[in-house]
C-alpha cells in the first residue's frame, strides 16, 4: 500500500465532508462574525490546549486574515512551556475565566472555541463563560471523537458535556477517535493526524465567509496584507495603532 497516497486521500475526504456537510454552518459563523466586527467588536479565538493552541496563531495577524482578531495565547495550555504540563492545566475547572478576564472579551463579541476532543474543563469553561458574558460562541470540534470519550475520561469537565453541545454554534472537523487516519503494518500505533489541517480549513474559510457577508452589506473588511510584499508594512500601520490597545498580542 502506499500509506502517503493512503494520508492524501483520507485528509482530501475530511476536506469534501466538511464542504459537503458543513458550509450552512460555516456561512451562519462568517455571518455572525462579519456582524459582530461592523458593529465595533472583535473575533476572539482559543485554541484550549496543546495542539489546538496553533488554531490561535492560525488567523491571528495573518496575510490575507481579518485584523480585528483577538487571539488567546496563553502559555499554561501551549506546547511552548512543557508538554505535560498543557496536559494538567487544561484539566483544571476554574482556569479559563481567569484567562479571559485579561483578554478585552466584550458582549456582542464572538469567540471561537477550538478543540478537536472537545472535553477538557478549559475548553468547556472557555464556551460557558463566554456565554455569560454576552459573546456568541463558535465551536470547532468534532462530535464523533467527542462522543467516543468517556465520561469518566481523566480530564473531562465536572459537566460531562461536550463542546459541540455547550456552544451557540459548532463546525465538525471531521476528526475520528484517536485522531490518527493511517494504519501502517508493521506498526501497532496509527500515525497521519488531519485535525490541524482541517481546523486551518475550518478557520479560513469562516473568515471567507465573513468577509462576503461584510461585503454584502456595503462594508469594507479591514484585512491584513502581508509584509514581505511592498507596501504591506505601510498598509497595516492604520490597523495596528487601532488594534494594538485592543487586542493584547499585536
């Protein structure tokens, strides 16, 4: 067999479900995300924990992206500070809203929740929260992978809810329990993980979506240029002096 042919195929059919399956939804998000930056409010994102953490940086201050993004970066839950110990902290119930308090979350905000497992306490603390302060929330998740974790699963949340089933809104990433989409002989472990392609897919195209609706009602989107072109520093500098007190990693 050849599993690299295997892994592009698999990963292509993750793309087509999502597509195919999710777009209505994935409109419904850019349409809540282009209202929610015409009326003066930002898109915050979280990745909640390890892998997840580089949904954050996805579309944060990205070419071709939306400058009104707020992005939750925060070391506890990312790789960069010890890989066991994104583990615990995103276990622990009652860290999150500790987070956002430092994050500028406004109602009339939206958050984008994003973890493929979709159970652990600062996932789900991240979507309840956000709901109590007036922020829709959007999820990208995936309910198969989510429904195949127990309830007594060591790190899911008090609630035993899923993140599919606690935000206003969730696009399924496709994921499968386990994540791993090759199965090679020899080796008894799957490899070829697809849920950080599919989420970038996900964000992307949310972003696609909002900037057609914003468009639609006559408003222009303020998107970043990129700054290895000429005239990209100069084209962002009106974004950063407007965005730099609102947005705590520009």
């Amino acid at each position: 067999m050849d599993y690299l042919t295997k892994y592009y195929e698999e990963v292509l059919d993750d793309l087509r479900e999502i597509h195919e399956q999710e777009s209505e939804k994935i409109k419904q998000a850019g349409a809540w995300v282009g209202q929610a930056i015409m009326d003066g409010h930002l898109l915050h994102v979280w990745g909640t924990g390890g892998h997840s953490s580089m949904a954050g940086e996805e579309i944060f201050y990205r070419a071709g992206g939306l400058a009104p993004v707020n992005t939750i970066l925060d070391p506890g839950v990312n790789l960069m500070c010890g890989a066991r110990r994104t583990t615990a902290i995103e276990r622990m119930e009652g860290y999150a809203p500790r987070i956002l308090d430092l994050y500028n979350l406004k109602p009339g905000g939206v958050m984008l929740v994003v973890n493929a497992n979709g159970m652990n306490s600062v996932t789900i603390d991240t979507a309840l929260e956000c709901k109590k302060r007036g922020l829709k929330t959007i999820a990208i998740t995936a309910r198969e992978c989510s429904d195949a974790i127990p309830p007594d699963q060591p790190g899911r949340h008090s609630s035993k809810k899923s993140l599919y089933e606690v935000a206003d809104l969730y696009i399924d990433c496709k994921t499968i329990p386990g994540e791993a989409l090759v199965k090679i002989e020899g080796c008894d472990q799957a490899v070829g993980p697809s849920s950080t392609i599919t989420i970038a897919f996900i964000e992307h195209s949310i972003v696609i979506a909002a900037v057609e609706y914003m468009v639609s009602k006559g408003f222009k989107p303020e998107i970043w240029k990129s700054g290895n072109i000429p005239g990209g520093d100069e084209a962002g500098e009106d974004y950063l002096e407007k965005y730099v007190p609102l947005c705590r990693h520009l």
